[in-house]
C-alpha cells in the first residue's frame, strides 16, 4: 500500500477523555474512531489488525476441532423466553421491535440461537462431539462503556459453543479450548493465565478466564509464578486424545481472579517468592454448564442406551475487538504502538525520504515490488512530507520493520533499516536490507 494513497489519519494528540495507553494510541495512530459512546467505526489500520486477530482466533479454532459458522447479530426474543433469560438479562440487552411488532434483540451472546440450530439438527451421541463457533459482533448495552474498545458497547467475539453426550465428553471439550486459547494467545505474543472463574449459579469448578498482565486492567488476578512462566502446549498435541494432565499441569497451580480469591489458599499453595499479585485484561473466558440451556430449549440426544437427555454444554468466548487494546497495552513504549509481527497491519514501512528523486524512487519501488512478492506487505510512506513528520507516523504506527530510503544513503550504495521494538538501525545496502526482512 501506498500511503499516498491510503486513509490513515493519524492524530497529533488523543483527546482528553481518552484514560488509557491504547485508547490514546488507537486513535492517534487512526485505527479506530468513536460513532457513539462504546461504538466504533474501525479504520484501514484498525481493520486490519482486527482481521489478523481473528484469522489466528479461527485457525486455532480449527485446529481444536471446533467448526465455523455465523450467526445473525438480531435474534428472536421468543428463544430467550425459552431459555429464560429475556426478562433477566437485563438493561444490557438492546431490544428491538421489527415492523411487524415482534420482539427482536441484537445478540449479547449467542447460547439460545446455537442451542437451536443444534436441536434442529442432532439427536444422536453417534453426531458428538461438536463444536460450533461464530466470529461476530455482539451488543451489550453496558453502563459505563469506556477504554475505546477495551469494554465497548459493541464489540467483535468469538464464540464457540461445545456439545457432548456426557460430563466426560463435555470436559474433553473444554480442555481442548482451555489449551486452543492458551496457543491462541501465544501467537499473538501474549502472555496469558488461566485463572479460576465464578461459575455462577451454575456452580462447579470448570470455568477459567484468561487474563493478561497490565497495569490498566480492569481485573485483579493471584497466581504462582510457575503457571504465568509456562508456556502454551503448542499445535502438535493430540487433540483428541488425553488432554487432561496437560490442563492438570496448570490448574493446579494456584491462579485466581478478585473473586474468587482465597488468601489462605493462596498463601498454603505458593510460597512467598512464588505468589505474584498484579493487574490484568480479561480476553477469553470458557466455561462448562451443563443443561443450563439444552434442557429448557430441549436439544435432547439420544444415547447409546437410546435414553434422550439434554445435550451437555460449554461456552468459550474470546474478545477479539478487546485483543487489539489489550494487544498495545502489552506493547508499546512512548513514540507509540508496537506491533508483534503475526498481527501487525502491515510488515515493513519503507520510508521515501526525498520523494522525486528519481534514484529514490527507483529503489523504493524496487523494495516495495520485492517485499510485496516475499509476502511482507510493505506500506510505503511516498507522501510529500518533511523526514521527521515520517519517523513519528511509522513509529507511531508500530510496524515491526522501517526501511529508510533517502539520497545520501544511497550515494554511498546504503539504505538504513530500522527495528521497531528495539529502535536498532543500522545501514547497509538495499538487497542486504531485504534479506533481513525476508530471509
Ligand atoms: N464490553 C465488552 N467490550 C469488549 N470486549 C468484551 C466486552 N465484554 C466482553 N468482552 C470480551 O468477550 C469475552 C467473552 O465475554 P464474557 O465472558 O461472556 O463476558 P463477561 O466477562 O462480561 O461475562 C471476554 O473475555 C472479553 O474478552
Ligand atoms: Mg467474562
């Protein structure tokens, strides 16, 4: 891309209201712009990233086994009254009424229209395990919305929706999202722990969230040190086979959010140098209920008994428009956003520092074509600019590489290649600098 001819408005100041780093950051970098109070128009920038969040999110999705579709963001009322949750849910649930007086809602989440869709279609444990998950907007009229799109009124999730025969099966699905998420985040270079989570009414101890550590979070999170320092499973794991003491191994670590901390526990299960105690960002939360919605909406299997019992379910969410805060918030320093590479909007920016220059522009193009060919989506910053105004965009910014191309480096047959992370430079000539980016 050429920012010539791209939209990227970058912002010398955020506005005041804007509290925290990556909501400041993502409006001055042009990533995103506030429609309404916790609404958002996503920009160019934005966009993208957003999407290469989401194509990791699915492909780890995938690799677990968990299968793709997408629901309507409106949904009906009447299968909220089957479940029993329209009139409880609350002031958080945006309702609607269609031209024909029927009683709609734009999805907060999506138990009651995944439970329906699997009842019209699954009777027999020989059809189970499934899973099924979406990637779409949800609305929660929340009252406080705020932090850009940390905690927005509408916002991007994953959701996937687990149904098995019995508890067993239902916890064999769990884990494999337990240890998907754990990959998922990893491949965004976030450091994530799964701490234990209120299950609610519904009780039982399977419900995790997966928060990471930053000093604006919103939640407050206890763990060992070993769980924060061990590493996700990786792909290569059997998926279907027995996950249990790869779960095992982490959660009996001790790790817990404010509420459900138990100091005593804590204390008992970690010796002092072992006890960390820190702010995080919640960006996924799984959990297990049961029947909580198959048995009510009745989405019965048959089993191999031929006995029909309501389907056992899970529900495992992650915030994928909430990932890009969090993503800044995890890294950035004081010139602005630094992305990791997987989901960086572009990978390299190529500074024109003398735009015209017919032996600038030739190299230019020349890195432009080749980083484009080598699959590193270059951004070409070709715009009629003075040097520093370009430093500070593309630092800005955040891509991981900066190729800086000018008239002098390249009377002495060098351009000057610059990490974003660590603010290394160094010169060298052009094809040697495009080995770097491109082994
Ligand atoms: N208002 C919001 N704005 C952005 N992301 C959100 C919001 N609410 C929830 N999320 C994201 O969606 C994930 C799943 O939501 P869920 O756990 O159902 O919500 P809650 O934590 O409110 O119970 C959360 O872990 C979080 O990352
Ligand atoms: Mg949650």
């Amino acid at each position: 891309m050429r920012l010539s001819r791209y939209f990227m408005p970058t912002l010398r100041d955020a506005p005041a209201d804007a509290q925290i780093v990556s909501h400041r950051l993502m409006l001055r970098a042009g990533l995103v712009r506030q429609e309404a109070a916790g609404i958002y128009a996503w920009l160019p920038l934005g966009l993208r990233v957003l999407r290469k969040i989401e194509q990791i999110v699915r492909e780890e999705m995938d690799r677990a086994g968990a299968v793709e579709i997408l629901m309507p963001t409106l949904q009906l009322a009447d299968l909220w009254r089957e479940s029993g949750r329209y009139d409880d849910y609350g002031e958080e649930m945006l309702r609607i009424k269609d031209r024909h007086e029927r009683d709609l809602l734009y999805g907060p989440t999506a138990e009651e229209v995944v439970t329906d869709i699997f009842r019209s279609y699954v009777r027999s444990y020989k059809d189970l395990p499934k899973n099924l998950y979406n990637i779409q907007w949800k609305f929660r009229d929340e009252r406080r919305p705020r932090f850009g799109v940390m905690r927005g009124r509408e916002f991007l999730m994953k959701d996937a929706y687990s149904f098995d025969v019995d508890e067993a099966g239902a916890r064999a699905s769990y884990n494999r999202m337990f240890l998907a998420y754990l990959n998922t985040f990893a491949r965004m270079e976030l450091q994530a722990i799964p701490v234990r989570a209120d299950t609610g009414p519904i009780g039982g101890d399977l419900s995790h969230e997966f928060i990471i550590l930053a000093e604006t979070g919103e939640s407050e999170v206890f763990a060992h040190r070993d769980l924060v320092e061990m590493g996700a499973p990786g792909p290569d794991i059997d998926w279907f086979g027995d996950l249990q003491p790869l779960v095992d191994q982490r959660t009996r670590l001790y790790a817990a959010s404010d509420e459900m901390h138990d100091q005593a526990r804590f204390e008992a299960e970690a010796p002092p140098e072992k006890r960390m105690t820190a702010r995080g960002i919640e960006v996924g939360h799984i959990f297990y209920f049961g029947e909580k919605y198959s048995k009510p909406m009745k989405a019965v299997i048959a089993g191999s008994d031929g006995v029909e019992r309501p389907a056992q379910m899970g529900s495992y969410g992650v915030g994928v428009s909430r990932l890009v805060a969090a993503i800044i918030e995890a890294s950035h320093d004081d010139a602005g956003i630094i992305w990791p590479e997987s989901v960086a909007p572009y990978g390299v920016g190529i500074i024109n520092l003398r735009p015209g220059d017919a032996a600038v522009d030739a190299a230019c193009e020349r890195a432009y074509a080749a980083l484009t060919t080598a699959g590193k989506e270059p951004l070409l910053d070709d715009r009629d600019e003075r040097p520093g105004a370009k430093f500070a965009s593309l630092d800005l910014v955040g891509l991981p590489w900066q190729l800086i191309i000018g008239p002098k480096g390249l009377a002495e047959g060098n351009v000057e290649l610059k990490r974003r992370a660590t603010g290394e430079r160094q010169a060298m000539p052009l094809e040697a600098a495009l080995k770097v980016i491109a082994p």
